[in-house]
C-alpha cells in the first residue's frame, strides 16, 4: 500500500486529487488512483468537506474516476446530476445518502446538470468511532453501526434517502462536525466530532433498506487466515497458498469482491493494531513491531509515516492530549 514515486508519476493528469487534503497512495493497473487522508496532529481521523459542485469542479471531465482508502459517507443536499460508483451510473438526487467504501472507484458519468449539486461528504477511517476503535478492521464490515456500507459490496455501493422532514437535521449535523473538526485543539473538540460522526453513522444505519447480505464464503475464509497470522512476518504469497490459491488469483478475487488487495488487508490489520497498542500501551515501537508482524521499528517508523503522515510517537502523544 506504500505509494513508490513511480505510482505517483503514473497518475492521470486529470486525476487530481480531491479535496480536503487527500494524497495520492497508489495507481491501480488500470489507471484509476487511490488517495488516502494524512492525520491531522491532535484529530480524529474524519474529514468533513461541503461540495458545491459548481463553485468547486468547474471544470470536471468524465474522465476523472478516482477511489479512497478510506470510507466515505455523501450526503446530497441538493441533487443533479449522476456520477459512477463502481461500474454503475448512480443519479443524485435530494436527500440521497452514498456509502463508498474503500477502493471503490467513483467517477462522473453523466455531466448534466451536475453542476447544480451540493453535497457533503465525511471522509474517515473506523476507528474514529469509540464502539469501533478496538474492533478488527476485518470485522468492521458486519458492525451495525456500519450498516449502510454492509451493503456497498464491489462494484456497486449503497445509498438510501433521508425523509424530508430529517434533512435540516442531517444538514446540522455535518455543519456542526465541521465546526468541531476545524478547530480540534478546543476544549472536547475531539470526543464532539466521535459523538457526531457516530450519530450521523447510526442515521445512515437506519435508512439501510435491507439486510447486509450473508458473509462471502471466501473472504471469510482469507479473513479468518489474516487473523489467525498477522503477527507473524506472513505475506499475501503465504495467506494464499494456505488457503490452496495462486497470490495472483487470490489477490485478484478478494479485490473484486471487498475493493482492497489481499496485502491490503494485512496491511490494514496490520496497522490497526498498531495504533491500538500505541494508544493503549506504553510499549517501545520494537515490541510493537514484533507483535504486528513487521519486521523492526525502523521498519514500523517507515510504514507507519507512508501511510499516516506522521510519526509513530508523535501519533501517541496526540492520541493522549
């Protein structure tokens, strides 16, 4: 998941990165990049961005398809418009509510009238909510909080409609996370933007329009696999051929069916846990490194600041302010 220069280079020009801050990590085989969020000294890890679409894309193209390492939640208030999700064409209309998960590929499909849209978008990471900080990234997918995105399964994403008489309050409620977010050293800036971005997650849970649909054999299986030997140096080859697979093959089938490579799933194992025991623990970065399966804390220094902009002790002393 380590953005090389020369993923950087293989950029689209007009895949310019969107708003908010985020940064290219990498480019798929197929040219579509994938942008992550740096962490932000003393915030929780959520970006909140009001889009008008007119003041703020002037000048999009329907070439611009671009995917997230992170989960990202639209709300439209004023629709227009139709942008792709995945391989589906997905109108905008007032009220609607997108659930994107990582890797899906979003892109504008049809231009017309898009440019009458305004919109919210609330870009974070899990474990910016409190229920779901200690829980295996593996398993944040069944999490009922996440109940919208349960449903988001690649290529197509989820949406739902907010009630009418619901839509100031949802408005309200991104206003009021923005406020908070834009000034995070105030005084319980942090736990404000978690109680929110929570709420928000448990209306869009709400407005799910059917069960999550029954876990996908396979993945369950890789899942189950990462588990059971994160900590240890183990490899995407590795996890494959103890399921009987080619790393090829797999690699291939789980992006398809989740929007990530199965080294991206290690990774983000991974790398949860280590947030976990720098949070929670006063443990040195070479015993967390060992206990993560990666190789020593030079190592874990490295990662870590490729994937979240900052240093491992610096990222603790924030978590602990």
């Amino acid at each position: 998941m380590t953005t090389s220069s020369g993923d950087a280079a293989a950029a689209p020009r007009s895949a310019a990165a969107p708003r908010s801050g985020a940064r290219l990590r990498t480019v798929r085989p197929d040219g579509t990049p994938v942008y992550w969020h740096p962490a932000r000294p003393g915030a929780p890890p959520v970006q909140v961005t009001r889009i008008d679409v007119e003041a703020d894309h002037p000048h999009l193209s329907p070439d611009h398809r671009h995917a997230h390492d992170f989960l990202v939640l639209v709300y439209i208030e004023r629709g227009g418009g139709t942008v792709a999700l995945g391989n589906h064409d997905t109108p905008l209309h007032d009220g609607d509510v997108h659930a994107i998960p990582p890797g899906q590929a979003i892109g504008s499909a049809a231009l017309t009238d898009l440019h009458h849209c305004r919109a919210w978008s609330v870009a974070f990471t899990p474990d910016a909510v409190p229920s779901l900080a200690s829980v295996s990234p593996l398993a944040w997918a069944h999490h009922p909080i996440l109940a919208l995105f349960a449903l988001a399964t690649p290529p197509a994403g989820a949406s739902a409609n907010v009630p009418v008489a619901e839509r100031p309050r949802w408005a309200g409620w991104l206003t009021e996370l923005g406020e908070e977010l834009a000034e995070p050293g105030r005084l319980g800036a942090r736990d404000a933007a978690s109680a929110l971005l929570t709420r928000i997650l448990i209306g869009a849970a709400r407005l799910a329009p059917s069960a999550p649909p029954p876990p996908d054999a396979l993945v369950t299986r890789v899942f189950d696999e990462i588990e059971a030997t994160f900590r240890e140096p183990v490899s995407a080859s590795d996890v494959a051929r103890a399921l009987g697979y080619t790393p090829g093959h797999l690699t291939t089938v789980v992006r398809e069916r989740t929007g990530r490579t199965l080294l991206e799933w290690i990774t983000e194992r991974r790398m949860t846990e280590v947030r976990r025991m720098l949070r929670d623990t006063d443990l040195p970065l070479g015993v967390v490194a060992a206990r993560t399966g990666l190789r020593d804390a030079t190592y874990l220094v490295r990662r870590f600041k490729d994937r979240y902009g900052t240093t491992p002790d610096r990222w603790r002393r924030n978590e602990r302010v």
